[in-house]
C-alpha cells in the first residue's frame, strides 16, 4: 500500500490526465487493464478523502478508446466519465488495491481488491497482529459496464488466517497460455503472541505469493511463497529461446535494489533472482508486463520480453523510467531507464496492446507524484530510442 506523501499540491489537469486529484478528493493506486477483443482500456484506481491510505472511500474506473491518426499513426485515448465501482464494495470496509485480470475462454473480466475494516492502517494490523482484511472479487462480462457481486475468498484460503495482513497488487494480474490465472499477492507472517507491539512491527516479514486458479477463477489457491523479504508485486509469463515457460514476478523491497524471482514450474518454486534493478528510498510498487519478441525473427521465435516501470531515483519518487529485458532469467540483462515521466512519480501499471505498443498509467504532478494519474501510449521503438540502443 502507497505510503502516505505530502498533501501540497496544486493539481494541474492536462490531455494526458485520467484520474485527477483535489482537496478532499484524491485518487491513487492505479490498475490497468487492455480489453483486445474489444479494443478498449480499463483502468482504475482508489478514491481517497486524503492521500492518507486509511482514508480511501471507493474504486473508480474509466474506459479508454484507442484512435490513432491516420497521417503521424500517433495513438490517443479518449477517456469516458468517471464511474464509481459500487459493487466492489463490503459494508463496513473499505476498498483497496485494484487488479484487474481476464479469462480468455469465459471472456470473464476479474477485479480483483481488499476490503479493509474501517479506517484499521497496515500499521496496526501488524504491530497488533489482527488481521482485518479480506480477499474479494468482482467479475464482468461487458468490458466493466456492468458487475456482479462480491465474492470474498477470504475463509477459503486457510494461509489468510495465519498473516497478520496482506494485500493484492496492485496493479494487474495474469492469464498464462495455458489458461492459468495469476493474481499477484503479499502478506505479512504472524510473529508470536507473545512479541510486544514494538517488536511485531520489525519481525513481521511480508512475502510475495501467488493466488492461482486451473479452473477458469472456480477456486483458488496460494503458490509457494518467495523467500525473500518482499511487498507489493507484479508477475508476467516469460518463455526462453527454447520455449520453456516461467512465471517472473518483481517486487518492491524495504529498500537497495529489487525483489525479482522465476518460477520455472518444476515444484520448486520461486527462485530468487540477484537483481540490480534500484528500490526507491523505503520501497515503491513497480510494474512489469511481458510482450513477444520484437526483431526481425519474432515470427520464428517463442520467447517473450519484459518491459518494466518504476521511479528511476535511488531517493525518492521521482523520474519514472521503463526499462527492457530481452533476457528475463538474467537480472543483469535490464536496460537502463528511458525516463518517461520526469519529475514527481509513483505507482504505474504497464498494459500491453499488441503490434508492439504500450499504454502505462502513472501517478505523477509537477509539485507531487499524487496529483494525478496519467496516461502515455508509446512504442517499442520508443523506447528502444530512449534507452539508447
């Protein structure tokens, strides 16, 4: 969950803006989400009193529709109203970190978020060791114009019961080509009832997982968890020159460099990886997403790339940056950063939108990375010339 910025800002909104950010009305934690068969962008985020992370009131969501010029083949989005995602909602709790994920075969969009008890911060609950929230979905079959109910996993998944909280996320979740459904997860272990509050605050140590489904989102399970401190995550599909597929998952750390670790589906697990990819000061969430090779014999090849966005500054949240990685098994193989977004940045969600382009959704301001939540569509090309190659 976001850590909680100064609230001096002035919010500029711009054509690039999204979600944009005033007094009392502050939105944050973005999720994205490129609907193919429909050609359209999802995307969310939380919808805060403050920028406090106890304050949020509701998710909120805007559809995007891709136009691109016929003479400079630039690609814009054309934004719809905000809409209140009132069905992602328990009475009581409020509702955070969204991820978005898609069934293929059904065509079952899954939010994926965590209701937390009232105004209950991440803090207390670990420093108290109550948890008080809970795993839920709702799902969508007309690109998010209409929603179910919620479905709350949380008394299904025996893991839950043992962690003194977890979250989701945020960001998006996955579908492997073999029809597995991904959602990015990280909980903190329980320390002993007979720890003092004080200490409960540095034993509780958080861990990236998956939740996982075979079954087309039926049920569900918890993967292996990574060895390794770790917070909020994102995960992709990888293949290598030889076709083997991996489920890579990058994830904040408490702070140096990032957590990153492939699961090559051999029983193991996953494996940490020894990244150099910089955290940012005390940690924040990152995106990463895998797309098909792009060269002159991507049609004769199987393997998959990543593309990868986070604050590029060792400091602070500031100078967003995509970075590649033609080589996903090898940490060392990461560009360095084209800085897409200079000045304050946050959180950001990467979406693939095929025949080589992205989108990215990005908090971001002039003063102060919360200000709003933007958009930019850009190429592999792009960024292949802004990473200096």
């Amino acid at each position: 969950m976001g850590n909680k910025p100064s609230t001096h800002y002035i919010p500029v909104e711009d054509d690039n803006t999204v979600f944009i950010s005033k007094e009392n009305d502050v939105h944050r934690i973005p999720a994205l989400f490129y609907d193919s068969d429909r050609k359209i962008l999802l995307a969310f985020a939380e919808k805060r009193d403050t920028s406090d992370d106890a304050s949020a009131v509701a998710l909120v969501m805007k559809t995007g529709t891709l136009h691109t010029d016929a003479t400079t083949h630039e690609v814009t989005v054309k934004w719809s109203e905000l809409k209140l995602v009132k069905e992602a909602h328990i009475e009581g709790y409020r509702p955070m970190n969204p991820c978005p994920l898609y069934e293929k075969t059904s065509k079952t969009l899954f939010l994926f978020f965590v209701c937390i008890e009232g105004t209950t911060s991440e803090l207390f609950q670990i420093c108290c060791n109550q948890n008080k929230a809970r795993l839920c979905y709702i799902t969508s079959k007309d690109g998010g114009q209409s929603w179910s109910g919620v479905t709350d996993l949380t008394d299904e998944l025996p893991e839950i019961k043992s962690w003194a909280t977890f979250a989701v996320g945020p960001g998006h979740g996955i579908q492997t080509e073999s029809g597995r459904l991904i959602v990015p997860v990280y909980g903190y272990a329980s320390c002993s009832p007979s720890c003092c509050c004080f200490i409960k605050f540095y034993c509780c140590t958080p861990y990236a997982i998956s939740l996982y489904s075979d079954d087309k989102g039926k049920t569900w399970q918890f993967s292996k968890r990574i060895e390794k401190v770790s917070v909020e995550c994102e995960m992709a599909e990888v293949f290598d020159d030889t076709g083997l597929k991996s489920i890579y998952c990058n994830a904040r750390s408490k702070g140096g460099y990032r957590v990153e670790a492939l699961d090559k589906n051999d029983g193991a697990g996953f494996r940490v990886l020894k990244s150099k990819l910089v955290e940012t000061g005390g940690g924040c969430q990152g995106s990463v997403v895998s797309f098909p090779a792009q060269n002159k014999d991507a049609e004769s090849q199987t393997n998959k790339w990543l593309l990868y966005s986070h604050p590029s500054s060792q400091s602070k949240r500031t100078d967003l940056g995509v970075y590649l990685n033609k080589v996903p098994s090898d940490s060392s193989a990461w560009s360095k950063p084209w800085i897409i977004n200079s000045g304050p940045s946050g959180y950001s969600d990467l979406a693939y939108i095929g025949d080589g382009l992205f989108a990215l959704l990005m908090e971001c301001g002039k003063q102060n990375y919360i200000e709003q939540i933007a958009y930019k569509v850009f190429s592999y090309e792009e960024v292949i010339q802004g990473i200096g190659k």
